[in-house]
C-alpha cells in the first residue's frame, strides 16, 4: 500500500483532488498523509472530498512546520466540523526527539471525531515504543507505524507488528537551485513498491517529487524545471527533469516554462507516457498558456502518485 506524504500547501492539497477519481479507482492501493499547514477552505474542502470519496487518509494533527503547528486543538476542531459522519481516515501523529506531549489524547476522548484510528508518524527513536502504542490504543487503535528509516534505523521497526509498519524515506534528489537539474537529467527515485510486499510490511510512503524540505515562501527561479516520475523497464521509479535554457535572471518564467515543457512533450512523445498530468501538460503545450509555477508542482505531484499505483 501507498502513503504519498502530502504537505497540505494550496496545489499540493488540490493535486488530490483533481486526481481524486484516480485515487477513489486504486482505493485499496493508497492511504495519502496529510500534514496541514494552513487552516484554509482547500484544506478542508479537500479532506470533506477524500472522505465523501471513501479514499482512506491520514491527517496530521500535530504539524511540524506551517501556521498550525502548536495547533492541534484547532486541527482536531475542523476533522470534528468538516468530518463529522465519516471514519474512513485516521488521526497521524508526528513522534519526534523529545516526544512526550499527549495532551490531544484527551481531546480525542472528549471529542466526536470517528476516525479508525491512529497512524504514528516515527521520526525519533523513542525510548519505550510500547509504552507508546498502548497509551494510544487505549483510545482508538494503532493501525499504522509509519517509521521514517533515515531519522530511526531498520531495527526499530521491530517494535511494531509488521502488518501496521510502513517505510518512509526521502527518495528526491534536491539541488540547491532549479539550473543544477541541467546536469543531472534523471534520476533514480525507488523501488520499494517492489519489495515492500516480500519485507513482510504494510507498505511504504514517501514524500512524492517535491521532498521533505520545506518552505514558507516562494520566489522567481532563474530557471524553471518539471520533475516527471516513470517507470523504466525493470519497473524501478525513476524521475526525469526538464529544464530551461534561459537561466541567466528570473526575468520572463512563462518562457522559462515554454522551454522546458517543450523537452518534456518530446519524451513522453518518444516514451509513450500517458497520465492524466501529461494530459494536462499536452494541452498546456498545445495552447501555449503557463498556468504558474505551482499548478507544475501539482501536476509533477499528481502524475507520481498516478505512476506508482500502476506499479503495485
């Protein structure tokens, strides 16, 4: 199973919706995490979506960046309005260095929230793991441990039965600036989807071509660059990266744009890619129009998650 992690900026949350049909058809392939980052109308009309859809998610209520961090009673005061009659996610929990504040356990109790259950988000080896799931089961049951390898180790996932663990790791290969992808072209992403099932585990998560860095702020790249997953013929993920030519200001992104989705239709032209983001991205060259820069973002998110679930 697949739990994309989906920082819930505004084209990261709407990514989800538009692939919603997509997602709703694989139902049984994915649970997406959402970590909110804004108490806005497209967190919630996105999360009222998912749950109409009957897509099982995650939802963060304890945030680690983003204007509701400190904020889970507010959080857990819009799963209790905007989720009132559904239970088809479950409330995920970032256990980090220092964990120990579990304040929102009394929260839940004392709330109406139905969700199914917990999801821990490991990202810090804790000192009694077990401690840790009782105290949660004993308000709802733990039916995720989503153990990021790169903060833990893969032994610490033993502490959790295998038929609630998941893998998170960091597969995007970041570069300082946009112009850097010149020199790079692709890049090798993972291939847990092919041994997640042999491993024994629930299933694995990643944090899709954007990465787990995180930012509050945008500015005008000197180049723009659109990163596309693919499966290549041993059925690994893989990411190409087209880039512009006109890299020397940050002047005229719209041609910057032009640049480099002329080198993309070209590959998926002699590739025979077809998601429904390359769609999108087909009629965007076709009409010559720049949408801006985070309608790419959200195409870039929507045609991973389109590749991977074809994969598993």
């Amino acid at each position: 199973m697949y739990f994309p992690y989906i920082r819930g900026k505004q084209y990261d949350l709407i990514a989800m919706k538009e692939l919603g049909d997509v997602l709703q058809s694989n139902g049984s392939k994915i649970s997406p995490i959402i970590e909110p980052v804004k108490d806005s109308p497209t967190l919630k009309n996105t999360l009222a979506d998912l749950a109409s859809r009957s897509i099982n998610f995650n939802i963060i209520v304890n945030p680690s960046v983003g204007d509701l961090t400190n904020s889970t009673q507010q959080i857990i005061g819009i799963l209790e309005n905007e989720l009132v009659t559904y239970s088809n996610y479950q409330i995920a929990i970032l256990v980090d260095q220092g964990f120990g504040d579990v304040e929102y356990l009394d929260l839940i109790r004392a709330g109406s929230i139905k969700a199914s259950g917990f999801t821990l988000i490991h990202n810090a080896v804790v000192e009694n793991p077990v401690e840790l799931l009782e105290l949660h089961q004993s308000v709802i049951p733990v039916v995720n441990n989503i153990v990021n390898f790169q903060k833990t180790n893969r032994r610490y996932d033993r502490n959790f039965e295998a038929d609630t663990v998941v893998s998170l790791e960091d597969f995007f290969n970041a570069q300082n600036k946009n112009a850097d992808f010149l020199n790079i072209n692709e890049s090798f992403f993972s291939e847990e989807h092919l041994f997640f099932k042999r491993d024994g585990i629930k299933g694995f998560s990643d944090f899709l071509t954007i990465g787990e860095s995180y930012s509050e702020t945008g500015f005008l790249p000197y180049a723009v660059v659109i990163h596309l997953t693919y499966a290549d013929q041993d059925r690994k993920i893989r990411i190409r990266h087209f880039v512009s030519d006109s890299n020397n200001d940050s002047s005229d992104i719209g041609g910057k744009f032009a640049e480099a989705l002329d080198k993309l239709i070209v590959w998926v032209n002699d590739n025979g890619l077809d998601t429904l983001a390359v769609r999108h991205f087909r009629d965007l060259h076709y009409n010559g129009h720049f949408p801006g820069l985070g309608s790419l973002k959200k195409l870039s998110i929507m045609n991973h998650i389109e590749i991977v679930l074809g994969l598993i």
